[in-house]
C-alpha cells in the first residue's frame, strides 16, 4: 500500500525526523489558508499523486506570493500530470501539500528496502540525489552506496557514520545525518515498510538536515495490525480493476499493456506475461484466477477485463490440476453467454490453452458450444503469438 508525501511526511516527523513546515490542501481557499498560515517568503506547492517524477512534470511550483499560490493550486487541482513513473496515462492531482520553501545547499538520496537476495533490510544514499536518481542508477552505479543491515544488530551507529562520510555530509552535518538515517530506519520497522525513500535528502543553508521528498510503502500482509496506516489509504490512486478484482478474491495486477490474461497459479501467470512480452506484446495485467475457480469467478474476471477499452484481446491459459479443464471450460462459456445477452460470442477475441486434467472435456465444451471470437491453442506459444496477433487486429479496427 502507497500513501501520499504529506502523510508520509506526517509520519516522519513522530519519529524525530525534520520534515519543513506544510499542510495539505483539497481546493484552491485550502492552499490559500495554509499558505498564510505558514507565511514563509517561498511557498512550495506540491502535486500529491502516488508517483515519482514531479518536479520534471511541473508538479512542483515555487510560489513568492499568495498570488502565485492561487494560480499554481488553480493549475494543479485536477490536472492529469503525466511523469516517468505515472505511466503514459498520467494521475489526477485531487490534493496538494502546501509546504514552506527552504534553502537547499545539497541534494541527497536515502532509501530503505529489503534486499531478497541479501535476505536483510539494505540502506542505500548517494550524494546525487534530486529529481534524476534512476538515471545515476542506470548510468553510474557506483554513486549509490549500500549499507546491508543485520535484522537483531539493527542499524548500527557506526553503518549510519560511514554511510554519512561516504556521501561526503560536512562535518558539521555528519552526526545529523546520521541520525536521521537511525529515526527513518525506525520508521521502516516498526511501520513494516517495503520502501522508506527521502530523495531529496537536503542540508540547508541554515545547517539543516532535512527531507523534502517522503515516500513510504507498506507490506500489505501486514496491514491488519496498523489500522493507522489502513486510515490513510486513498482508494482514488489506486487501479479501479484492481480493487474489483480484489473484491471478487481475484489476484489481479494490471500492467497497462493491451493483451489480457486469465491464468491459475500465480508461476504460471508469470510465465504467461513473460511469454506475451517475448512475443512482442504487451501484456494488459497479471492474473491468477486461482486453484478453486468457479464459473462465477470466470465470469467476474472476463467483466473486469472488458468494462473498458484497455484490452483488445485474451488469452487464456490454463493448466488442469485442482482446477478442472472442463469447470474452466463451463466457466468461459457462460461468460461468453453473459457478456453478449445470450448471443455466444466475446466481443473481442479470446485465445484459450488448456492442458492437464479433464482436458479432453474441456476441449469437447468449448467446441460444442461454438463460441464466436473463440480460438483455440495447443501450445503457450501459439497461443500467446495468436492472441498478440488478434489483439493487433481488433486494435487496427477500433
Ligand atoms: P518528485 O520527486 O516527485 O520530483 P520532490 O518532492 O522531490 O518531487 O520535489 C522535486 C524538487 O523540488 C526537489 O528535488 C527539490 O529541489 C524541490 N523542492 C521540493 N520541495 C521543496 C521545498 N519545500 N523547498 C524547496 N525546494 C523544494
Ligand atoms: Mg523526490
């Protein structure tokens, strides 16, 4: 689970960490009001959308009058503000964070993530933080520091030292930042975050060390013991199919492209997607329709893939074990049913693989029934070039 810059910042501050002085606001008077509230010569009006990349997209202005709040509040509430971590499709901007300007004198990056690999919780910074952090990552790697953190030992004093001299912190602000690496490693625990990123990290002018960015992310397994954190949740940033899904016990991640798939087990679905990508496609969401399928749960999954005009085509792929072919096979036609008012076609073509147990009845069910728009497939790779292909047409048509 995602929460926005402000609330982030809200929780870092019970934590020791100094955040500069903001408020958020919902309208245009909200801005206004906080802005005199924190009546600072330079007002900071900042887009809150869970996404990176703000600043590149205009969603950071530096306002020096009320004036120029009104205008920039006016511009952002309700702009779709596309940046390289939105997606081409962009975010509604519905709330702002009205912060006080400070006076930056250096830029860094801090982060906290668990390292599967290392199989421990791994500090990274580097002194070239702002608004191009994945670019130093792809282009100089070396200029991000780690430090791996033992799970009892903690984040040791001496880790949070070398890391503050390695980004080269002066000396006046070594122990500073050192702190504020100990109080957002906190927060990263006791909170039971996936990612605790400050980027920019700032020392100020006055000596101060500061996060102008907060971004925290939460394990959503476990969510059920922080109801504070569940508060916070903003259902209008999150995917509308994914919350459906979720409803209808369907593990469901949309991936933007336009080829959609219905898989059960969570490896195969993965496999799935790989094997569209491969082929050249671009695959429209992840999706484990699970071990105990039912018909109904077919049918809710084909409604959520096809309640837009997201996906121009399906491929189903389906191997039998708990999951019987010819229960799947039932399942796709009467969704097929439903969805065309009795009519038996799909309104877009669905490619279907199935294999494994009953799957001779299955291949029988679909075949009696004669479904228009229905493919079928022998393998994954046929059928993951046929639906990219039909996906290509139906697209070509609209
Ligand atoms: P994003 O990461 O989404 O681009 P940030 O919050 O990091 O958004 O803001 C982008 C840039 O705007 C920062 O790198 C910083 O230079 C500037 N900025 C952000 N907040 C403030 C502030 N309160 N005072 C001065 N500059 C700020
Ligand atoms: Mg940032």
């Amino acid at each position: 689970m995602n929460i926005h810059e402000y609330q982030s910042k809200q929780i870092m501050r019970e934590y020791g960490i100094h955040v500069p002085e903001g408020y958020p606001a919902f309208t245009v008077e909200d801005a206004l009001e906080n802005a005199k509230r924190l009546d600072t010569p330079v007002v900071v009006v900042k887009a809150q959308i869970h996404a990176g990349g703000r600043g590149e997209a205009g969603g950071v202005k530096l306002a020096r009058s009320l004036d120029e709040v009104r205008k920039y509040a006016k511009e952002l509430l309700g702009k779709v503000l596309v940046t390289r971590q939105t997606g081409p499709q962009g975010k509604t901007v519905n709330r702002l964070l009205i912060e006080a300007g400070c006076h930056i004198k250096k830029e860094y990056y801090l982060s906290f993530v668990v390292d599967r690999q290392a199989e421990c919780v791994v500090m990274m910074g580097s002194e070239s933080g702002g608004m191009s952090i994945e670019d130093v990552a792809a282009e100089n790697p070396e200029k991000i520091i780690k430090e791996y953190i033992d799970p009892v030992i903690g984040l040791a004093d001496f880790q949070a030292q070398r890391m503050a001299y390695a980004l080269h912190f002066e000396k006046p602000t070594i122990r500073k930042a050192a702190t504020f690496m100990k109080y957002l490693y906190n927060v990263f625990v006791d909170k039971d975050c996936s990612l605790a990123e400050v980027n920019p990290l700032v020392v100020t002018e006055e000596g101060d060390v500061m996060a102008l960015d907060a971004k925290l992310n939460f394990d959503d397994s476990t969510l059920s013991r922080h109801p504070e954190i569940v508060a916070l949740r903003d259902i209008t940033e999150e995917d509308q199919k994914e919350r459906e899904a979720a409803a209808e016990g369907l593990n469901y991640v949309n991936l933007g492209g336009d080829v959609a798939c219905m898989v059960n087990g969570a490896g195969l679905a993965m496999a799935t997607v790989d094997i569209i990508k491969e082929n050249g496609g671009e695959p429209a969401n992840f999706l484990d329709v699970g071990g105990d399928s039912t018909p109904e749960k077919i049918v809710a999954a084909f409604r959520i893939m096809l309640e837009d005009d997201q996906v121009d085509g399906i491929l189903i792929n389906i191997f039998g074990g708990i999951n019987k072919c010819d229960v799947i096979a039932t399942g796709i036609v009467e969704a097929a049913a439903l969805l065309s008012g009795g009519k038996e076609e799909f309104p877009i073509p669905v490619v279907v693989r199935l294999e494994g147990r009953n799957v001779e009845r299955g291949r029988e069910i679909l075949a009696k029934a004669d479904i228009k728009n229905l493919y079928p497939a022998s393998s994954m790779d046929e059928g993951a070039k046929l639906a990219i292909r039909l996906a290509k047409e139906t697209r070509e048509k609209k």
